[in-house]
C-alpha cells in the first residue's frame, strides 16, 4: 500500500492509483469531466488539477498516480482560481441554451459553473458552432454543447469496440464526429448520453419530453437476458419515460435492449384485462368470468404447463404451488431452446462471475453469438482483449463481435463431437486425462481440427468455458457437455474455485428453475407433442410466446390446432392469437420480488412501478386459478410465498441470509452422474441449420417495444444465409430457394455471407424463417419458377 | 576542412563539413571523417562507456528542454523484452529556428553516423528519423544518403561486420507544430493524429508502440560522433560548465546577416549579434530578442550582454529553448508580433487541454480585436488571466509557449498596449 | 451489410485506385513499421501526390489498403494542415508570415502576391492555375521572406522575384 496526504488527512491506496481516484475512495471531492472509471484516462479537460507539495505546477490528478508521502491540497485558493478559469475556457463556446437542454439539472458542466465558475463571463467573440451528426436510433447529437472531453470516443473504441467516434480536426475547430452514412452499430449505444458530460448527446427516444426533477424512480431487474442487471426505472406519473443503469452496480453499463424496451410496458400488446374468446375473437371480461373460463378448459384436465424463466422467483413458486394443487401429474417446460432434455454434466449457468471470466487465462467461447446474446459479458471480453488477453472461439459462423479474436475456427453443428474428441485426444497426449475419455473418445469416429482452438487454450492456469446455444440447443447437448466436462476435469479446471465450466442459460433464474422444477421438466417439443398426439387436453402458457421465439414454432403451432390454451401473461404475443383465455399478470418492472442472474447473484426489485390495468403480481393469479378450481391457496401473502420459496430451495434462503446480495452466488447444478456418449452422426439432410438469437428480436417484451423493433429493421439481415460454397457444390444461385426439411418444403430468400460455415444454414431472422428453426437439418434445392406455390 | 586531428583547434561541431561541396554524398563525407570512427566505437566501445562518454561532455538536448542526454539514455530500461526505438526529432517547427535543416540538406551523413552510434548504445534495430513534410528536399536528401549508407553496409544487419543491425526510416509529417512535441511525435509516427500524451509513462519506458523509445533532436544526435570521437571531457571542456559544447543558432528579425551561427555555449547574445550578424538593421540596441524560439519569453535590450547558455538565459527569465534568436529592433510592432504568434498556437494547438484548445483562440481574437485599436481595459486582465492559467495547467508545454508572447508583452510594453486600445476612441 | 449487397463490383474502376507499382511501394513500406497503421501518413502523401487530393473515396481506399477503419483516415487527414481535402491550383504558392518572415516583410508580400493574381487568400485563380495561402514558420528564417511552390523553398523572395515566378509558371502552363 502506498500512504499519502490529501489535505492533510493520511490515506492508503493501493500502489499506481492516481491521485484522482485516492481521492474518491477518500471522500475528497476533485471536480472533473473527461475522467470515467470505465475508461480509459485522457487528462484533457484540466479540471481536475490539485496540488502536490513541492511541485512547482498543479498537477492533473486523474493522470498522477500517488507516490509514498506525497502531500496533495485539493482546495487552495489558487486551484479555485484555476478552476474557475477553465470553466471560463469551457464557456466561452459553450452556448447558453440550458432552458431548452434536456441535460439541464443533471449537467456537470451546469453544476460546476455554479460551483466553480465566475458570475460573469468575460467572453465578447463569436461563439462556435458545430455540425451534428448521426448516431443511430437511440442517440442525439448536439454538438455544439460538445466540450472535447472525448469520453464518448472512448467508448466506442473501448467498449462498444466499434471504433466510429473520432476527433477531427484540432484546436479549437476540433470536433466529434461520427461516420455520418454507417450510425453507430452497437448494443450498448444507450450508454452514450449517460457518459455524456453534457447536452452533446441525448437519449433520442426520449428527447424534449421531460426534465430530471419531473421524474420518479424506481429500483428494478432487468429481465431481458440472463446477466439480470440492476436498472433504474424512471416515470413522469404512470408513465414511463427511460431505463438507467444504477451506480454501484456489479455492471456499470446496461444494454440497449434492457434500457429501450420500456416502451412495451405501455403499448397495446400488453395483457391488461381478463378476455375470453367468443366467436374467434378475444373480448373484455370480468375477472370472475375468465376464471369461470378457466376452470371450464382445465379442471380435472390433462394438460401441460409452459411458463417463461422470467418471471421473479416468487412468481416461478407459485406456478409449482399451482400445478401442485391442481395438476400433480403435469409436466412442465420453461426452455424454447433446449431439445435434450437428459441431464448435462454441468447444467446452466455461471461457475464463475464475469469479473472472473474477464481475468481468466483464458476464455474460451463455444456456439455463441455472445454480442447479440450476453452484450455486456461481450464488453468485458473486449476490455480484456485491450489489455492483451486472449479470447478464442469456435462457431458456425464469424458471430460478429467488434474485437480481435486470437484464435478462431468456424464449424458445422454436426462436428462438435469429433471437434471434442480431436481436443481430448491432445490433452491425452499431455498426460492429461480423466476416466471416461477412452470410451468417450472411441464413441466418435472423426476429429475435426478445430478441436486445436479448444485444447490450446484448456492448457493454462485457469480457462473460462462459454457454452452457448449452439451446444445447449443441440440434440446430442448432454453427450456434448459431458464430453466437455471430462475435458475440463482431465486440465483441472472442474474443481471448487478453479471451475471453469459456464453453460449460457437461456433467461434469468436459471438456478432457481432447476431446483423448483428439476424433478418435472420435459422439453417444450415433448409438451407439443403430446397435446398433438391427444395426449393432453389443454395447455397452460405462462408469459412466452413458442410462436415467436424459440425451436419449435410449427410444434407449437400443431399443438395448439388441436388443444385450448390458457394464457396467463403480461404480453400477448404472437401466441396471443391461439388464446382461449387471457389473464393479465404484472410485468416485472410492476412487482416486488427477487430474482437470480446467470451468475447466480440475488437481484431484489423492490419499488415497483405502477400497473396501469387490472392485472395482478403472478403469485395472486396462481393462488385464485386454485381457489376457482376449489383448492385452497397454500400462501395468502408475500411473506408465506418467500416461505415457501426457501423450502424449495435452501441455497437461496442461505444465500439471501448471508447479507450482503453480491457475497454469496448460489451456483449451476452439477451432475456427476450425467455420462451421456456422443449418438452416431449420420444425418438424414446434408445441411445443418443453426438459428440466430436476435437481440432486438428476441422475446415477446423485445417485440412489443416499437423502439427495439426499429433498431432491428436498421440492423435487420437477411432471411437465411449460406456459404458460397454451399450454394456452388449444388450449382445454385442466391435468391429464391426450396428449402426441405422433415416437417416438409418451403421457399426463402437465401443469402450468401463467406462468414458462415460451409454446410450450414443459418436462419438469420427468425420471424420470417421461423419453421426452420424446428429442424436441427435441412437440404436446399433450386425453388421451381412459377407454377407450385 | 576535415575534423583535425587535433580536437582542439575545433571550433565547430555539427556544422564542421557545412560548407564542404557535395558533402552529402557518401564518397565525400567520407574523404572528410565521416564514419571513420564507427568501427572503433561498434568494436571497441560497448553501451555503458558511450552513455557514459555522453554523461561525461554534458551534452544537454539541442531540442529545446536542455535535458542531459547521457542521463535520458541511462533510463531506458533494459532486457524487458520489447524492442528498443530511436526516433530523430527533425520537426523543426518552433518559430525562428532552422538549424536542423541546414544538417540534414548539406551533412546528412552526420546525423547518420550520430544516429548509428546512439542506437547502438541503447541496443536499437530500428530506428526513424521524424521529419516535417514541408522539408521535402530534406527528405530527399536523407533518403539519398541513407541508400548510401545502405550500399556501404553503415546500415541493415550486421554493419561493417560487427554484428550489430539497424535500420534507419526516414518518416515524413504532414504541417503539424505539435508534432515537435515528442510524444505528439510518437502518436504521429504510429499513424495518428499528433496528440500529446501525459507523462509518466515516459517515452524512455512506454513510447513508440508503448516499448522503450529515445526521441534527439537532430543536432543533439550529430553532436555524439564527435563526442566519441574526441571524448567526453574534451566536449565538456567547450562553453561553460553545465553548459557544455557548442550551439546552433539560428537568428532572424532585424539582424543584417540572418542564419545559423554555431559557436561555443557562453558567447554573448551581443557578440553573436553584433560580430556574427552583421548587427541589427535600424538603431543599436534591439527593442526585442526572443532567445529560444517564439514560445520563449521575450528579453528586452537590458538583457543584451546575457551569454547564450541555458542557466544564463534562466536567469534573465527566459529559456535557451532551441536556440532561435527572433531579434526585433526600434521599429518592431510588438502588438502585431504578438497577435502573430497568438495565431501561431490558436492555429498548432492539438486541441485536447480545455485551457490550451479555448484558451489560444481566445487570446488571438482579443489580440486581434486589439490590434485593430479596438480593444478595451479589461482586455488587459482578460489577455494577462486566461494566458497565465493555460500555462503549467496542460499536458504539453505548447500552452506554456503560447502564453510567453503575451506575458511579455503585457510585461514589458504596457503602455504601447494601452495606446492601441485607445486608437479606437481616436 | 444486407448479403445481396455483396457480389456488386460496379463503378469501382472510375474511383482512385494505387498503381501496382504504388501497391509494391507500400508493402515494402508497411514492412519498415511495427505496425501498418505507421504507414498511413506516407501512404497518404502518396495518395494526394497522385490524385492531387484526399477525396472522402480516396480515403476509405487508403483505409482498406492499410486495413484502417476510415474513421481513423480521417482523423489523420483533418489533422495535418498539409492534407488537402479539396483540389488547389497546379501551383501552391505557401508563403510564411509567422515571426522571421513577417518582420522582413512577408504581409507586404502576399498582399502584393494576392493583387497580382487577384485573389485572396486561400483562393484560387479562375483557371485553376494558382492558390496562394498563408502558412506557418517554414524553417528556414535565415532566408526570410520564404515562398513555398509546390513544396519548393523560395528564399529572400521579393515582390519582384515572385512576380518573375509567377510569369514564369504561367508560361510553362499547368503542370
Ligand atoms: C510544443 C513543442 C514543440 C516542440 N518541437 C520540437 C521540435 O520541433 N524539434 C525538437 O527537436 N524538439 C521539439 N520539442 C522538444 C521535444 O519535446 C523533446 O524535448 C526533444 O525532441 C528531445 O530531444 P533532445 O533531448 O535531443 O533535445 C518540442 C516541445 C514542445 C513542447
Ligand atoms: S497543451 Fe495544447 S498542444 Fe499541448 S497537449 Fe494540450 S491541447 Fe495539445
Ligand atoms: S479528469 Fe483529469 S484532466 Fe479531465
């Protein structure tokens, strides 16, 4: 530790921090702009400047680092006056529009003229001004307000990794600038106005609407992917104006798609009344009468229960409460994407925190679009590619990712085993080995050299494994995981507080769902399947949509040609239109109630926003479908439900009990016994289709929002797409193609990308291709011109 | 005239073949000394005893900081397994100086050999020479020789067989000022805009492409063959203690005879003037001398018997600086002077610093509205404040040189000052 | 990128391209830098001496050569004053105004320069032929007032001799 004075006080840091931040562990208040802690220092606003004792000039604090003994004075009458003058310099082009200017309240360059500056400006010239450029959907530019302090620069080299913010020019015409024709590309976009110093960019959705002191917040959890970020709500009334980020946050950052979607919680696909279908079409009724309904199509039923991961855990006891009471013999399924459902070795989750993945050795990422998927996780891979550490990866497809991977190998699906068996065979050669590879090994008859990328990168210290969906949607997933899992237990990274194995789970509550639901799951396709074959009498959807999202779509569709459907839910979604009843459940931001993040860490949502409707926190609707149906409700408070929660599952109650939310991660299932070998590879097709996760696709919430759906037209890709290659070898040409698979033909507009990996096809926008996605392979075929439809 | 072998009838250092004809060419330089010493020093010198041959003359950075070089080669650290580099600062853009220039176009083969010697010193393989792109002609010219060079294995692998390798890229800029500026410098050799880093790191720790980099001047570097050559005590025996060898000046303004002067450290400003330069072109005692480049502060005729040393010029509050006397006689308008150069820096600021980006346009718009005669009595604080808070308060000292011109003349020509504002009222 | 858009080769061939020969020089350039991004700023002298400027395709041709993204081009070419973003005249007449020049009468000069072409400064004459700027201290003071023509130094110039040279590009024409 290095001691220091600040104003006289004697401090600890540790060794290389800067003055700037000594002071801020401290309590010591430096004024300053450009500095942030995400970013990386510039040192060209000056306003931090203090003094150090024998230093014949103030020194810029943020880019001091602190030396043994050092006495610094941050409050002289001297810095006042430099301060004072800089905010004059920072003035004199500044304009002086504050009245109009959506940063005004919440502008540090407001604040510290007040703080710091003069009364009086002394500035007689012309001031200048700027040209505004665009920044894509969710960002507006001022750019005369601009004062250089270059954070936003910053942020897109540094963590959006797109690289299209710059300076041009220099002194005083310097400007920001963006690449006007290509607007910022980024997940992350949102994040710009909050680092914003001032009024230069501003969130454009909701520009000139509102003032910050007009506004209400409300602390919640993000419940659009699984990393469960904590976020700050922000309403005029019942109204909800934008999603911020919360400071302190184990994220510093939120992505767009958790901060834009809140234009869904107020739009016209919101559930907010019970409505019953009458002649075709779904019309208003009285609690009591869709009940009524209700008890109608289910009771004493055979049916199946489909529910979304994520709704609190509270929410998730109280479905098992239900389908207890009333349904014991039912099963249920809160997966799209998952066809295997036998157990995996290691079951999803996170091992390791994404602090941990980002010091890791190294990082390995298997199947996944993680820039699409986990943005934020995609964030801190690229802050560690800056600093040198290597990320690898193997995948279908060149998945985009704004950072240089250092060891990359593209695949087909159906080589996943022999890529395994080609690593195991080369940690077997280093004496590296644990009991099951010889008989894991022999059931694979290729090796496929991408197994290098995977076994190059298992020999080090420590190696976070990122599974995706391309493995845990597969239809072999448990023979694959387990083949995974013996490799990370032959180099040692299996075991407590080493444990490198993280399998990406599909939403939140991962953990939780396992442990309520383990002994009753089966996959969604299983649930589809047997209400097609007669096997059910109803379905029960609790807040997804199969439809939309998801591997099975034509199942679903199947399924519901022929069995009623109760819709229990928030948002009505494209499976909204196979309704036979509607009831109105809150949406996450209206409740109370905790939730568990890929990591296992406890978020607690306590001051919910307003619901505008009729519906209710899901517990209640749960709790009222068993008295209708003549039970008794087993809990008849939040209280009793937490209760009960923690009889289900312990480790929670352990964990929440532990204080502190982040201290204790509750962690991913392991199941030792989970010894599943690779099946025969011979395919009935010759290609493999791999299905897109789309970020501001994704999920009824993401659909619903008019925000996210235009940020998706921008950023939209073409229906399918294929390898040159794959078209060559069948003598095709891009265009209209017939695409087969065992669910039968259809046409699509094919695209070629060399990125993707020959013999494969990757279905792109899942909307328009959807029925594919229910196959795992697939042949193309030139369509026939004219004539068959 | 070749360097004698007798050092001490040397009178000069850098500029001792200057008026050789065709000196350039490798042929003749070499008739005249030119690389004659290398092989001992590749042979028999190691690294340790040239740093110390450089510590021991005194050299002081011809660039404009004065810093010993012996001293900034002894920091760059060693075995960190990244390369060393050697960057040749041959910006020249400080107003009023032109003294690398005149190495470069008639001896570049000096600054080769120089350079040779350093980058064997700090263990350098590649090493670059940063030139501004307005000095085409001396880019040819480097270029040529280095070819020769080349030719005559004084550069690449293994030169004149001593196992040692280097290689030698001349680089060209493109019209930016701050790109004198060292690490402006590096930022710019790495294909960037010439933004001044802060320090620490320093470049001797963290500088091109963030391994150990040593940036010279180009006089400072022509001065290290001669050095080895004749030894560290017999350079430190020339000028004044701590103000060591000879010096390049180059003076311009109101002199008769304007160009570069290399004479030993210690000569008096007036000896240079009056006996070198043919003296000033109107009256006998300058109004103004800008001792060290315009970013240097102004001295004024009370100052005129001031030697030309680093510690002398310190002491009369201004800096040796480059060694570019601007010499302005009776005549001189120093309030168009000094909205000159105010435009100078508003125009070469990087833009980075609040204080420096604002603070320089800012300080020409007054001082033009002054010039004009229309200025006011605040301007007078206004100019005196916002000058005196850019200096010191920035990442490089391109603030601290825009802030002289004015100081001074607030300084010292008050009332000359005062009577523009009044012009207006007239 | 949408993938239709993929296969398109349209007018590539009327935009700047680098000579194989240029290509040959930069790769061997390249070489010389721990980095190719070090070869910007001489590969983009290289552009502007081939087609005369740095137009917005000519960059991103530059970026693409380099493997840059143009953003970082552009920062580069806004940056260095010797970077034309704009066509000049055949002749760039730079003349120095700063400390040495202007006390040996370089604002007499340009004006004088400027009336003789009839134009001011920044401006280029009608047929193309000349543009007459002002630039920053040149380095060469000792010959104060100093001229730049085309990147070529012209010392002590006067009213006179400058008028000579202008007569004198004029009659060799543009080139
Ligand atoms: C704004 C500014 C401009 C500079 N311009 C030059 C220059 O043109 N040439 C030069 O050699 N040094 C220049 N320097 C000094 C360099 O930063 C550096 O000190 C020098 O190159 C070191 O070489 P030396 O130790 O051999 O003097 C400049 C410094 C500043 C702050
Ligand atoms: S002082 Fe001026 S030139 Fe130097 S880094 Fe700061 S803005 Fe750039
Ligand atoms: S915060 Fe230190 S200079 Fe801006």
């Amino acid at each position: 530790m290095t001691s220091l004075f600040i104003n006289d006080q004697e401090v600890e840091v540790t060794p290389g921090t800067s003055i700037l931040e000594a002071c801020r562990q401290n309590g010591v208040n430096v004024p300053y702009f450009c500095y942030h802690p995400e970013l990386s220092v510039a040192a060209n606003c000056r306003m931090c400047l203090v003094e150090v004792e024998g230093w014949n000039k103030p020194a810029a604090s943020c880019c001091t680092p602190v030396s043994e003994g050092m006495k610094v004075k941050t409050a002289t009458d001297s810095l006042k006056k430099d301060r004072q003058m800089v905010m004059e310099y920072l003035l004199i082009n500044h304009p002086l529009d504050c009245p109009v200017c959506d940063q005004g309240g919440s502008c540090k360059l407001q604040d510290y003229a007040v703080e710091h500056g003069a009364s009086r400006g002394r500035y007689a010239e012309h001031k200048r001004a700027a040209i505004n450029y665009d920044l894509g959907p969710f960002v507006n530019t001022c750019m005369t307000r601009c004062i250089h302090c270059t954070r936003c620069v910053r942020f897109a080299d540094e963590v959006a990794g797109t690289g299209d913010i710059g300076i041009l020019n220099r002194a005083d015409h310097m400007t920001i600038t963006g690449i006007v024709e290509d607007a910022l590309e980024s997940e992350l976009s949102g994040n710009l106005p909050d680092i914003c110093p001032v009024g230069a960019l501003l969130d454009k959705p909701s520009l000139d609407v509102s003032r910050p002191w007009e506004l209400t917040r409300h602390q919640s959890t993000c419940t659009q992917c699984p990393n469960g970020c904590d976020i700050r709500i922000e309403s005029r009334g019942d109204e909800v104006m934008r999603i911020q980020p919360v400071e302190g946050s184990p994220e510093p950052w939120i992505c767009d798609r958790g901060r834009y979607v809140y234009d869904a919680f107020r739009s016209e696909h919101r559930i907010l009344e019970p409505k019953i279908r009458r002649d075709g079409e779904l019309v208003k009724a009285d609690w009591n009468d869709a009940f009524a309904r209700t008890a109608e199509l289910l009771q004493g039923k055979r049916v199946g229960i489909l529910f979304s991961p994520d709704w609190s855990v509270e929410g998730q006891t109280a479905i098992r409460l239900m389908r207890d009471a009333l349904f014991p013999d039912a099963r249920v399924a809160y997966d799209l994407h998952r066809r295997d459902m036998r157990p995996f070795a290691f079951e999803e989750g996170l091992s390791m925190t994404t602090a941990q993945i980002a010091d890791a050795d190294q990082v390995v990422v298997l199947g996944c679009d993680l820039r699409q998927r986990l943005p934020l996780l995609m964030q801190r891979l690229r802050k560690r590619g800056r600093a040198g550490k290597p990320v690898s990866r193997i995948g279908a497809m060149n998945y985009r990712t704004n950072m240089e991977i250092s060891n990359d190998a593209i695949i087909r699906p159906r080589d996943w085993a022999a890529v395994i068996a080609r690593a195991m065979e080369q940690v077997r050669d280093l004496g590296k080995t644990a009991a099951g590879f010889d008989e894991w090994m022999a059931a694979v008859s290729g090796r496929h050299e991408a197994g290098k990328v995977l076994a190059d990168a298992l020999i080090s210290d420590s190696c976070a494994l990122l599974v995706g969906e391309e493995i845990r949607g597969h239809a072999d997933a448990a023979a694959l995981i387990y083949g995974l899992d013996l490799l990370m237990r032959a180099c040692g990274h299996a075991e407590a507080g080493n444990d490198g194995r993280n399998l990406i789970p599909e939403g939140m509550n991962t953990q939780v769902l396992a442990a309520t639901f383990g002994d009753v799951r089966a996959s969604a396709g299983e649930l589809f399947a047997a209400a097609t074959a007669g096997e059910l009498d109803a379905l029960i959807l609790v807040g997804s949509d199969p439809v939309g999202d998801g591997l099975f779509p034509s199942a679903a569709k199947a399924a519901l040609g022929n069995v009623p459907l109760v819709q229990v839910g928030a948002i009505s979604g494209q499976i909204g239109e196979y309704a036979a009843v509607q009831l109105p459940a809150a949406a996450y931001a209206e409740i109370e109630g905790t939730f568990v993040n890929m990591e296992g860490r406890i978020r607690v949502a306590d001051s919910p926003i307003r619901s505008l409707g009729e519906e209710r926190p899901l517990w209640k609707v749960m709790m009222r479908m068993i008295q209708v149906m003549g039970g008794e409700a087993p809990v008849v408070n939040l209280n009793e439900l937490r209760k009960a929660t923690r009889r289900i599952m312990p480790a929670l109650a352990e964990a929440a009990d532990a204080g502190g939310q982040d201290s204790v991660l509750i962690a991913p299932a392991r199941n030792k016994k989970a010894k599943a070998l690779p099946a025969d590879g011979s395919e009935r097709f010759d290609l493999d289709v791999v299905s897109r996760y789309s970020f501001y696709r994704e999920g009824m919430w993401a659909r619903a929002s008019e925000l996210l759906s235009e940020a998706g037209r921008i950023h939209a890709l073409d229906d399918v797409l294929v390898h040159p290659e794959t078209l060559q070898s069948q003598g095709l040409e891009p265009g209209e193609l017939r695409v087969k698979t065992f669910l039968g033909e259809q046409r699509y507009r094919v695209g070629v990308r060399d990125d993707v990996s020959p013999g494969v096809l990757f279905v792109a926008k899942r909307g328009v291709a959807g029925d594919i996605s229910d196959v795992s392979t697939a042949s193309i075929d030139a369509a026939l011109s004219g004539g068959a439809q | 005239m070749a360097i004698p072998s007798d050092p001490k009838q040397v009178k000069q250092i850098c500029f001792d073949r200057i008026n050789i004809p065709d000196v350039n060419r490798l042929a003749v330089a070499r008739k005249h000394g030119a690389y004659e010493f290398l092989p001992t020093v590749l042979s028999e010198f190691d690294s340790a005893r040239i740093i110390d041959e450089v510590k021991t003359s005194g050299l002081r950075g011809r660039g404009g900081a004065g810093f010993p070089t012996g001293l900034k080669w002894s920091f760059v650290p060693r075995n960190t397994g990244k390369p060393t580099y050697l960057l040749c600062n041959a910006d020249e853009g400080e107003p009023g100086t032109f003294k690398d220039r005149d190495i470069m176009r008639f001896d570049p083969h000096l600054l080769i050999e120089g350079m040779i010697m350093a980058g064997f010193a700090l263990g350098v393989h590649d090493a670059y020479i940063y030139v501004r792109g307005e000095f085409l002609h001396e880019v040819n010219v480097l270029n040529a020789a280095i070819a020769e060079a080349y030719e005559a294995n004084l550069l690449g692998e293994n030169i004149l067989g001593s196992g040692y390798g280097m290689h030698l890229t001349v680089h060209r800029g493109a019209g930016a000022y701050i790109c004198g500026e060292e690490t402006a410098l590096i930022e710019s050799l790495e294909g960037k805009p010439g933004r001044p880093r802060f320090k620490p790191p320093f470049p001797a720790v963290e500088g091109f492409y963030r391994s150990p980099t040593v940036v010279n001047n180009v006089e400072t570097l022509a001065t290290v063959p001669a050095i080895l050559k004749f030894g560290g005590d017999w350079h430190a025996a020339i000028g004044i203690p701590n103000n060591t060898g000879c010096k390049i000046f180059s003076v311009s303004g109101h002199v008769n005879k304007a160009g570069n002067y290399e004479v030993p450290m210690g000569t008096s400003l007036k000896t240079l003037i009056e006996e070198h330069c043919g003296g000033l072109q109107h009256g006998s005692a300058p109004k103004v001398v800008i001792p060290g480049g315009s970013s240097t502060p102004w001295l004024t005729a009370e100052h005129y018997d001031t030697p030309l040393t680093y510690d002398d010029m310190m002491k009369a509050g201004s800096m040796l600086g480059s060694g570019a006397i601007i010499v302005m006689d009776e005549t001189a308008d120093v309030v168009a002077m000094s909205r000159r150069l105010a435009h100078f820096y508003a125009h070469e600021s990087c833009g980075q610093c609040t204080p420096c980006r604002e603070g320089t346009g800012w300080l020409e718009r007054v001082m033009t509205r002054v010039e004009n005669g229309q200025g006011t009595e605040e301007d007078m604080s206004v100019l005196s404040e916002a000058a005196t808070h850019m200096a010191g308060r920035t990442i490089c000292a391109l603030a601290d040189g825009a802030a002289a011109p004015i100081l001074s003349m607030l300084q010292h020509f008050p009332e000359e000052v005062r009577a523009r504002l009044l012009e207006k009222a007239a | 990128m949408s993938a239709d858009a993929v296969v398109s080769e349209t007018d590539r061939s009327e935009k700047n391209r680098f000579s194989d020969e240029r290509l040959a020089e930069i790769e061997a350039l390249v070489k010389r830098y721990p980095s190719a991004q070090s070869a910007l700023m001489p590969v983009l002298h290289m552009a502007q001496e081939d087609f005369g400027y740095l137009s917005m395709d000519t960059q991103q041709m530059v970026a693409d050569v380099l493997g840059l993204r143009l953003m970082q081009v552009r920062e580069v070419v806004t940056f260095y004053t010797m970077f034309r973003e704009q066509p000049c005249g055949s002749y760039l007449l730079e003349v120095c105004t700063n400390a040495g020049c202007m006390l040996n009468g370089a604002n007499e000069l340009v004006a004088h320069m400027c009336k003789t072409l009839q134009i001011n400064i920044g401006e280029t004459t009608p047929d193309g032929m000349f543009t007459v700027t002002e630039v920053e201290c040149a380095g060469a003071c000792g010959g104060a007032p100093v001229v730049q023509v085309n990147n070529v130094y012209h010392e002590k110039a006067t009213p006179e001799s400058m008028d000579a040279l202008i007569a004198e590009c004029r009659a060799a024409g543009g080139q």
